[in-house]
C-alpha cells in the first residue's frame, strides 16, 4: 500500500514532467518573444544567465534591458506554471519551483553553462 507522501510525490513528478514538457517550454514560449528566447539562450552560452536552484532564470553578470525583459518574462510564465502545479499537488509555489529545478532543469544544463545553487553559489557545469 502506498503511503500519502509516496502517492503525492509521484503525483507530482508526473504533474512536473508534464508542466515541463507544456508548461515552462510553452508558458515560457508564450510569455517571450523568439528574440527573447534567442536572447537568453546567447545569454546562457555566455554565462551571463543562469538557471537556479528555486526554479527560476538569474542573471550571474551585468545585463542589457532586452536581457533583463526577457529573463522576467520568462520567470513570470514559469511562476505561473509553478503556481498551477503546486495547487494540484498541495504545496506551495516555491517548493513546487525548486522540485522542478532538481527534477527537470538541473538535469538540462549543458557543459560550461552556470547555475545558482541552493547555497546561492554560482556554479559551472
């Protein structure tokens, strides 16, 4: 017999794996612009921009306006997402926001890109 917690964590990595795959890729998609999009991912190769460890784009050196627009308007599409799926899960927003960072995006950070850790430190892959 499954426990509560075991149940609503797989709930959840199903519901992430989904908010990923439509959610953040699509919510991001429809709350940017393709050159903001192309911004960003310039960004990340450059190092400029990272993802972190609560789910959302940072921004790791100084920053243009265009970058600056386009990493909140990626943020806010994803804390969107984030909120929808806490709700269905029974949890709150950023805890829902760093389990998809452990589960869906850390794993997608290619060679040499940068990311903020939990201990707020920037890392290189």
């Amino acid at each position: 017999m499954e426990t509560m917690t075991s149940m609503t964590f797989r709930k959840f990595f199903v519901l992430g794996a989904a908010v990923v795959a439509l959610g953040v890729a699509a919510g991001a998609a429809f709350a940017q612009t393709p050159e903001q999009k192309s911004l960003i991912d310039a960004a990340k190769a450059q190092g400029v921009v990272g993802e972190q460890a609560d789910g959302y784009l940072g921004i790791r050196t100084s920053a243009d306006p265009d970058l600056q627009t386009a990493v909140t308007a990626t943020n806010s599409a994803r804390r969107r997402v984030y909120a929808a799926s806490a709700a269905d899960v029974g949890t709150s927003t950023e805890v829902a926001a760093a389990r998809m960072f452990e589960s869906q995006l850390l794993p997608r950070i290619s060679t040499g890109q940068w990311y903020r850790n939990a201990s707020g430190q920037w890392v290189q892959r």
